[in-house]
C-alpha cells in the first residue's frame, strides 16, 4: 500500500515533532512520498529524484535572504519533491510568510515541525517501509520497459510505445521537444492518439500531479517525458517506470525521427552558455555542435515577440556570415554562438554586425564582446544581454551613433556604460554625473534644450565638429555656437582644461539616468 505524507506525518517518529502543515495543507493526504530525505543544504533540489519528503533543521534558512528562501521552495517544487518539513526553534523561531506564500502557490506541502526530534530515527523508520514499496514498483517498472521495448523492435510509433507506458502506469503521457513541440502522445483509455499535433502536453487538472522526465539521445537532452497522474494513481510507479522508458524512447527517437545530433548538441550548448556552465561542459557540447572549442566567437542576443519565426532568418543568415554557429529560443529571445575565423576575427564581427544590420526581421539584437574560445562564451552572452538592458534606456544611443536608434547594438560600443553599471551604484552614478555636468543639466531643464546631446555627439566623433554637425543636422556655426554655450556652463574647453574623459564619461552616464 501507498504511504502517502499523511501517514508519515502520523508515524510516532514525526508526530513527536509536532508537525503543523502551513501550505497546500489539501495535499497532505494524498500526496505519495517515495523517499524521507533530510538536508540543510540550500542547493539540495538538483540531487533529488522527485517525491521525497524533505526534512531541514532551519540553520540554514534562518541566515538566507527572502529571496533566497522562496527560491528555495520554487526550486523544491519544481524538482517534484513531496514536501518540506523545516524545524522551528531558536534559529528559526516561525515559518518566514513569504516562504508559507510561496509554498501554497507552488502546491508544495509545508510542514512545521514545533519540536525537536532525531530525523535519522525518522527517516529508517519510515523508508524502511518504502523500501518493500518500492520493489514491487521497480518489478511492475520493469514489466512497462520490456513492453515497450517489444512494441518499439516490431516497429510501433512513438504514439503505440507511449500507449503501452500509459496503460500499465493510468497516466496521460507526452513526450515533447526541447522547444516544447508535442512529437507523441497517449492515454490510459486508448492505444494511441496516432495524432500529436491535436494532442498537447497534458494539463494539470486538481488532485493531479505532472512529473517531467529528461530524455537525452547520445548524452544530450533531446525531448521531455511528461506524465500527468490522476490522485487516485500510484504516482511512484509512474516516475520509476518512466525514468525506465528513457532509453527505449532515446533509441526510438533516433529510429523514428532521426534528430540531428549537431541541432540537439547546439541547442544544450547555448542553455549551458546562458546557464554559466563550467567550462568543461561548454567543451564537450561545443564539439558535438561542431564549433570549435577554442576557436575565436561572439554571442548574439536578438529579442522578438516572434523569435521562433525569426530563427529560420537568422540561422540561414549565420550559415553564411559564421564559420560555425548554434541557435536556441528562449521565449522572446533568441540567443546564439557564432564562430569566426582565426585569421582575423574582428573583421568578420565587425561583417556580421553590418549584416545583421540589413536582415529585415531584427527588432532588437546586440552582439556580444569577441572572446578567444567557447568557455568565455558566457561573459560575451550575458555582456550582451547586459547591452540589450542598457538599450533599452531613455537615451539608448551608442558611441558614434549621433542619437539614432540602432536595431543591432555593438556592446563594444557601450563598454563605458557595461563597465559603469557593474561597478557603480545608480546613486554613484548620479552623483558623478552631476557633479561634471550639473550646470548644463540645469540648462537643458530651464531652456528645453538639447546641449548634453550635442557634447555626447561632439566627444562619441572625437571632438570633430564638423563630424558632429553633419550627425545633429545642424549647420557647422550653430554647432560652433552650441560648443561656446557648452563650454562656458563646463568651465572651459575641455580639451585644454584636462576634463576631456570625465565630461565624456559623465555624458554617456547620463544616457542612462
């Protein structure tokens, strides 16, 4: 018989505690437990499997943000952990209200336990019982793998092998790609739907739990296993048999529909990418999407509310301005790698810039820094986004762009900025800039002009006022007047007063105020 977390709650070992449940208190009785697990570890959520009931001390919490601690609970939740038992006392004298928020809105159980009890006595106690569980569970599992591999040697489509791991478990199953495309689908009543474009992800319905299972091809993620259990189903046997059906559907995959390796490898590299990854992992998938790990790259963010329709331009688009390249859509972005090559790299940046330019379906891009290899592809990734944020200021105009908007941003060109916004305060930052330009900032304010402007544009061409004129469109002796005005409010010309780079930098900070 299932031990749900109600039973586990009344086992003499944990109802010493006390245990009161704070949040999703509606589950407590038919939410199944796989496992009692106890950590004071706030990064625990990547080492659990999913259903386990998860005992804290507090310690930890108690010195943790409040951001940190509803993360904590957001993390758990989607991990699939069954519950989260924290020990309250002198450390922790009461559940924090924005982590019992938090739980009730991710429907993970939390439970206070008021008392003090020795969790190792509790989790022999109650895990010895799930132990015997479990193997009849690992036998049924067992039965469901070797169904489905039987239907897969006699040639069955993904819709028939889905079918056979939906009728042994009762539970709605899909499998889905890594873009979130349902590629099969079944459910317990039926063999198969035999149609997964009118079958999507099953949805969550109450009393229902969905469980999501990784399913790689050659050691990349290539799709998702989802399975929605209905609360009267064994929801254990449903996440062992499928974590059992991974392999069976990993070679039906490359049997039925044939993923391309180099596709599936680029896409995880530009999660590890955006993710931060260690480097090791950027080098091993780097090689399976056939970039060159140490070869010279940059990284290019584009934004669209149509980034999917968009990606078929830009990747037909990289094929021919990038040695090599890997794409992936995350929402409203699109985020890519773009190899280039070794002899002189900054020439093909500055080319794909220019292209990048002339493609009618941009909204938003920025290219990233040129970095040596893949493992400095994060820095050019988040120092792109980072451009793209800073852009998107009231006065986003970059150096040499005379106060145009651009689709594409260089982040070279806002290395200033990116560097004053990692090391500076926004107070700092106001504070600098009026300190150097605060008479011309009363200036503009009184009189509704535009002079920071003209000395923004004036410094971004090098102090060429013919340049700068022909940028504002204005005529060079209105320039030359401009100029004078600037230069009495600044205390004199800065290229003879030593001010030159801080009235410089003090005027592209100003942009971002």
């Amino acid at each position: 018989m299932s031990i749900r977390l109600q039973d586990a709650l009344n086992h003499p070992t944990l109802a010493a505690a006390d245990p009161v449940v704070r949040a999703a208190s509606g589950r407590a009785a038919r939410t199944q437990l796989r496992w009692v697990h106890s950590s004071e570890i706030l990064d625990i959520a990547p080492l659990l499997d999913g259903g386990e009931l998860l005992l804290t001390g507090g310690e930890a919490l108690a010195l943790a943000s409040e951001d940190r601690r509803v993360t904590y609970i957001h993390q758990l939740a989607e991990r699939g952990v069954a519950a989260l038992a924290i020990e309250t006392g002198v450390a922790l004298p009461s559940l924090p209200s924005l982590m019992v928020a938090a739980a009730e809105a991710a429907g993970l159980p939390l439970i206070e336990l008021r008392k003090v009890v020795p969790f190792v006595s509790a989790m022999q106690a109650i895990n010895s019982s799930l132990v015997s569980e479990s193997v009849s569970q690992l036998r049924r599992a067992d039965e469901a793998s070797h169904a489905m591999a039987v239907e897969l040697a006699h040639g069955g489509s993904l819709d028939r092998i889905l079918a056979v791991l939906a009728g042994i478990t009762h539970a709605e199953v899909a499998l889905t790609s890594i873009t979130g495309a349902t590629l099969a689908s079944a459910g317990p009543g039926n063999t198969s739907t035999g149609d997964t474009a009118a079958s999507p992800v099953p949805a969550p319905q109450d009393h229902a739990r969905l469980i999501r299972i990784d399913v790689p091809v050659r050691g990349i993620l290539a799709a998702q296993l989802v399975l929605r259990v209905p609360a009267d189903e064994d929801e254990n046997l449903t996440r062992t048999a499928g974590k059992r059906s991974v392999d069976i559907l990993a070679l039906a995959m490359m049997q039925r529909m044939s993923p391309g390796l180099r596709e599936v490898a680029g896409a995880a590299l530009i999660r590890a990418v955006d993710s931060g990854s260690q480097p090791w992992r950027l080098q091993q998938l780097a090689s399976a999407a056939g970039i060159p790990a140490s070869g010279p790259l940059v990284a290019v963010v584009i934004r669209s509310d149509i980034s999917q329709q968009v990606r078929t331009s830009v990747e037909q688009f990289l094929a021919r301005a990038a040695r090599s390249h890997a794409t992936y859509v995350d929402n409203a972005e699109l985020l890519a790698v773009a190899g280039l090559a070794d002899d002189a790299p900054e020439e093909g940046r500055k080319r794909l810039l220019t292209e990048l330019l002339e493609l009618p379906v941009i909204t938003l891009a920025a290219v990233g820094p040129l970095v040596p290899g893949i493992s400095d592809a994060p820095w050019s990734m988040s120092e792109a986004k980072l451009t793209l944020k800073l852009a998107g200021s009231p006065e986003p105009s970059p150096a040499g762009s005379g106060g145009r908007h651009l689709p594409v941003v260089d982040a070279e060109a806002f290395a200033v900025e990116r560097l004053a916004v990692q090391s500076l305060d926004p107070d700092q930052r106001r504070t600098f800039v009026r300190q150097q330009l605060g008479a011309l900032l009363d200036h503009d304010a009184q009189r509704h002009s535009r002079l920071l402007d003209t000395l923004a544009v004036w410094m971004d061409s090098g102090c060429n006022t013919a340049h700068a004129a022909r940028e504002l469109h204005v005529e060079r002796q209105s320039m030359h007047q401009r100029l004078r005005r600037i230069f009495e409010l600044c205390g004199g010309d800065p290229r003879t007063t030593g001010r030159l780079a801080a009235l410089h930098l003090a005027a592209r900070l100003a942009r971002l105020s």
